[in-house]
C-alpha cells in the first residue's frame, strides 16, 4: 500500500473590504471640516470623495460620509461669510446727512458764547 500523503492548500481570502486612501482621507476631512475649518477641509473632503467614488476604490459608505460632511460644512461655512458681510455692509455709517447741516453744535455757537 502506497501512502499518498495530501497537502491541501487553504487560501484564507480575506472578506474585509479594501480601504482607499482617498475615502479615508475624505472622512477624516469631513470630520475636521466641522470642528472650524469649513472652507480649508470641506472642500478636499467634497474633491477626494468624488475621486474615490469614481475610482470605486474603497468603501463606498466612507466616501459618500466624506462628501456629505464636506458639503455640509462648505455650505454653512460660506452662508456665516455671507452673513459676516451683511452685518460688515449694515454696520458701516452711511452718510444720510452732511454734518455741516446737521443740528447741534455750530460755529455761530461758538462766537455767541465768547466772553
């Protein structure tokens, strides 16, 4: 009798999802777009999403996370600049009247009070 020894080779596949940079980089972006730097990390967040979504590199879910909260903090970071210029244009004086004619104080009270 002949021993035949077998040697089965298992290949143990990973079933964890391939992470991309690019979506990981998107997220961490979105995350830190919401702690002040709206404009600064919004946007490459909106970029690099858009980037890996197409490149279909990555989990689709952290891309997509990166896009929403790029876009989200882009829009209220441009709606707060928005709302700064508007209180800039409001709380500048205009000139409605000269202060040459404007009551008060004038030089005729000046000389009137001369003693």
């Amino acid at each position: 009798m002949t021993n035949k020894s077998t040697t089965r080779t298992t290949s143990k596949q990973s079933t964890a999802p391939v992470s991309s940079g690019l979506a990981v980089t998107s997220l961490v972006l979105g995350v830190v777009s919401f702690t002040g730097f709206g404009l600064i990390t919004g946007i490459p967040a909106i970029i690099l999403g858009i980037i890996a979504l197409n490149k279909k590199q990555g989990e689709r879910s952290m891309s997509i996370a990166g896009i929403v909260m790029g876009a989200i903090s882009t829009f209220f970071s441009l709606l707060f600049i928005l709302f700064v210029i508007i209180m800039f244009i409001i709380a500048v004086p205009h000139e409605s009247a000269p202060y040459e004619d404007s009551p008060g104080i004038n030089e005729d009270w000046f000389k009137s009070s001369e003693v």
